[in-house]
C-alpha cells in the first residue's frame, strides 16, 4: 500500500529526491533498521573527493553558455571545415558535440548554439528539414566526450557500490572517447552525402580565415587539453582537473575576455549550482535507497529472475538497449543514473558485461533517448526554440536517430570499441 502511494505522489509531482528517500526510509523500516543508516549514506557519499568535479565543471560549462565562446567555436571549426562538402553540417556536429561536453546539457546546446547554426544552415541552402534535424539531433552529442558530467556521475554511483571490478572516471573518459566520434564520423558522412551539389561555405581552405578563428579562440582552445593531458599526463587529479578548468575559465572569460561581468557572476553561479544540487539530494537519497536494495538482496533476486528467462548474454544487451531507450524518453539523464544503475550494474556484470562498458552503452542509450519519439525532450525543447510543430521535429530526426541506433548497436556488440584504450 506504501509503495502505491509513493507512485501515486511521484505521478502527481512530489519532487523525486522525497520520493525516493521516502521509499528507502519505508525500506529500512520495515527491516527495523535505524534510519540514521540514510543520514550515514549520504555523509559518505559528501566524503567521496571526485564529487568535487561536478559542481567545478558546472559552474565552468555555465560560464562558457554565458560568454561568446560558443560563437568562437563555431567561427573556429568553420575556418577549419568550412570547404569540405558539408562542411558547415560537420561544423555544427563538432561545435554542439564539443558545447555539451563541457556544459554536460543537451538542451542548453540547443538553446545556445541553435540560435546560430539553425539560420546559418538555411542561409546556405541546406533542406530545412535536414537542418532542423541536424541541431536538434546534435544537442545530444557530446555526452560522451570529457568532461561531461554524466560521464562523472556514472563513475560515482558506480563506485559507492562497491563492486569487485572498480570502475574508474579517468577509464570512462577515455572509454567513450571513440564511441563518441564513431557517432560524430557517421553522422558527418550523412551530412556530406546529404549536402552534395550545396555551394560550400568557403570555396578553399584559407590559411589566413583559420589562424584568425584559431587567434581568436585561443584562450578556448587549451580547454581540452588543460583537462585531459592534465589528467592522463599525471599532473593532476580528475577533483583538480575540475578546479584548475573552473578557475581558468573564470579568469579568461570574466577578466581577461570580459564578457561575463562582475554583477553578472552572482546569477550564473545561482544557475548552476541549482543543478548541482539537484543531482546531489538526488544522488545522495538515492545512495541510501541503493543500500537497501543491496541490504535486502534486490539485484542478486532480479539477476535470477532474468537469468530464469534470458539466458543469453546478447538476448540481455538488447533487451537493455530498449529499455534504455523506453528510459531516456521519460527521465533526464542524471536522474536515470542515479535511479537506474545500482539497479542493472550488478545485473550486467552477472551477466559478464564489463562495467565501464555498461557506462558507454547506458550512456549512449540516453543519449539517444533525448530525441526518441513520442517524447524526447530535446524535441520539445526544439519545437519550442525553432518555433517548429513537434510533428515536423519527429519527422526531421528520423534519419539521424536511425544512424545513432546503429552506432549503439555497433557500441553495445562490439566492447572491444570502448575498451582497447584502458589497460584492463
């Protein structure tokens, strides 16, 4: 009876981080457990160090949103791409793949950088339906690149559960990294093959056009650098990483650059830590919720009663892929992470699948899921920016959600694409 009224209360809008620690506190009650197990969790969860990498590269990846730095971006990867045919398809995939992996938000790629790609693809001729697909299926990339945050957030749920393969960040990042361009490559190919015979943006590659995008855009371009070979390169810590990128951006775009001022600062640091600590209530009661299920034996019952109908390894991927899918439709991402994974990860690894593996594939899958009909969100959000009926948005995105369901498929069977960069 508790558990259908804490669906009927999650169903009529009661916020998710109360209906979550409200089913964990039912949990341990009824196993007459103290409910400072809840409180317990969560400080541990506060003691974790890499947890300081998600409010550091938040408050980086709003900063970037608030400056012009993605105008530079897509003046840089134009003078770089602009004469390939195509080119100015592939510079809004690079641009908004780029844009999300900082800002770790499809929806603010949309918003953000919508306003300057979607006029520019038509102004160059580009059919406006494959246009409108292209932004609005390009806001999605990007969140397997680092340092996205849900790339972070994974890692974290991952390693408060303890599991006998650790699931580092640093393996994550470089995971996804190739999975994420394959994404990048197929569309791009569509892209020229779609824009033959269009008049390109620039007749040839220009020397001057591009060290001048390349000038301009020189306090964005260590960014990815200054994150990875940081990191990789032994200089510092994924928590340190995070705090050297904050700091830089702040100093570049508030002092140096000066387009974020002062007064300003405030609102942006409101903005973003909003997010952040609705991904940390959520992930903290979601943390003791997990618990529970760990404590009353959830995954090891789950694992058997799957294991009674699908007794094969491939059989369960698919099966995970379309329920990946069905789940990005309806939660956001970081929700979905912090709900989801304690419950499949023990499954899968049953089932033999590596975790940073299940990390790529889970990821992918929601990625996607952004732009899933009936109720993709970043359909919406594109209907709402391009001022376009949802419908037309549907019909826009089909060929590029077919292209990405392949590449997941390819993601999902094919392991070795994700894992030949990590010494295992």
């Amino acid at each position: 009876m508790s558990m259908v009224a804490l669906i009927a209360l999650a169903l009529l809008g009661a916020p998710l981080f109360a209906v979550i620690a409200s089913s964990a506190m039912l949990g341990f009650a009824s196993e007459d457990t103290d409910l400072s197990v809840i409180g317990i969790e969560i400080y541990r969860l506060a003691e974790t160090p890499v947890l300081l990498a998600i409010p550091l590269f938040t408050f980086a990846g709003y900063l970037l949103g608030e400056s012009q730095a993605p105008a530079r971006l897509v003046r840089l990867t134009n003078a770089l791409l602009g004469w390939l045919s195509g080119g100015l398809a592939i510079v809004s995939l690079a641009a908004c793949a780029l844009f999300t992996a900082f800002t770790g938000a499809s929806g603010v790629t949309i918003v953000a950088l919508g306003a300057l790609l979607y006029p520019a693809l038509k102004e160059a001729h580009y059919p406006e339906r494959f246009s409108l697909g292209l932004v609005t299926t390009s806001g999605s990339l990007g969140l397997l690149f680092a340092p996205a945050l849900p790339l972070i957030l994974y890692g974290v749920v991952a390693q408060q559960m303890n599991l006998s393969q650790p699931v580092k960040i640093d393996d994550l990042f470089l995971a996804g990294l190739v999975p994420g361009l394959l994404m990048v490559a197929l569309l791009s190919a569509y892209s020229m093959w779609m824009s033959r015979g269009l008049k390109r943006t620039a007749e040839r590659f220009s020397v001057r056009e591009a060290w001048s995008a390349v000038c301009d855009a020189g306090w964005e371009i260590p960014l990815p650098l200054l994150v990875l070979g940081g990191i990789y390169g032994g200089f510092f810590a994924l928590s340190e990483a995070a705090a050297v990128t904050a700091i830089y951006v702040l100093i570049v775009e508030v002092l140096i650059r000066r387009e974020i001022p002062f007064r300003k600062l405030p609102s942006v640091m409101r903005e973003s830590m909003v997010l952040v600590g609705a991904i940390l209530i959520i992930l903290g009661v979601s943390m003791a919720s997990t618990n529970y299920l760990i404590f009353s034996d959830v995954p090891v019952q789950l694992f058997e009663l799957v294991r009674e109908h699908v007794d094969s390894r491939w059989t369960f991927l698919i099966l995970l892929n379309i329920f990946l899918l069905a789940l990005g439709m309806m939660l956001d991402i970081f929700s979905a992470l912090v709900i989801v994974v304690p419950i499949i990860l023990p499954i899968a690894i049953g089932y033999g699948i590596d975790p940073v593996h299940l990390g790529i594939i889970f990821l992918a899958n929601m990625q996607i899921g952004y732009i899933t009909p009936p109720v993709g969100m970043n359909l919406f959000i594109a209907s709402y920016r391009f001022e376009r009926p949802v419908l037309e948005v549907y019909r826009a995105t089909i060929p590029f959600f077919i292209i990405l369901l392949l590449t997941v498929l390819v993601i999902t069977y094919w392991p070795a694409l994700s894992l030949f960069l990590i010494s295992r």
